[in-house]
C-alpha cells in the first residue's frame, strides 16, 4: 500500500501531536515525525502544514535567535490547536478502530 496518500490523510493529526507536550521548529518537527515512524514525510509537506495550521488558528509561532545559522520559527499549540488534536485524535481512534476490526474479521494478518 502506498503510504504517502495515507499521510496526506493524517499529516495534520500527526504535527498537532507532536507538538502536543513541546513546541518546535520545522526541522526539529520533521525529525520528531521521522523518529516516531513517519519516515516517509517530506520537509515541504511539513513546512507547508505548519503554514496552513498556523493561518487555520490551530498554532502560534515565536523566533528565537540562533548562534548556528538563522533564527528559528517555533510554532506551539494553543487553545484551538489543542481542540482541534482532541476532535481529531478521536476521529483517527474511531476510524483505526473500524479498520482494525473490518481486518481482523476477514483474517487479514497485522
């Protein structure tokens, strides 16, 4: 199965979640991503979900210097981005749940 159309699904889940307990810069996001499991994702695909949470109100963004290079942009979940990572959470559980059971019934090894 192709998983890159599977993580165009769940790519905003996956950012809120990672930045549920830590706020983050895009690098240290993409890794945090790539070190959990998501391997696949791509620096621009997480970029670009950065931008479109924080113009969604979903986050908040603060620069903090830097003494290698540029300064950094970290983005942290506010309010409606902890709303939103709730909503959503229970969505993917509820469909991960279906989906496991629809497997299982068939015998359709994990």
């Amino acid at each position: 199965m192709d998983t890159t159309q599977l993580l165009k699904g769940v790519l905003d889940l996956a950012v809120l979640a990672v930045l549920k307990d830590e706020d983050g810069y895009g690098y240290d996001i993409l890794r945090r991503l790539r070190t959990a499991g998501l391997e696949e994702v791509g620096d621009a695909s997480v970029y670009g979900t950065l931008r479109r949470l924080f113009q969604a109100g979903l986050l908040n963004t603060y620069v903090v210097p830097s003494e290698e290079g540029p300064h950094r942009k970290y983005y942290g979940l506010n309010a409606a981005g902890r709303d939103q990572l709730n909503r959503a959470g229970k969505t993917w559980r509820g469909f991960a749940s279906t989906m496991d059971a629809l497997l299982d019934e068939r015998g359709v090894a994990a």
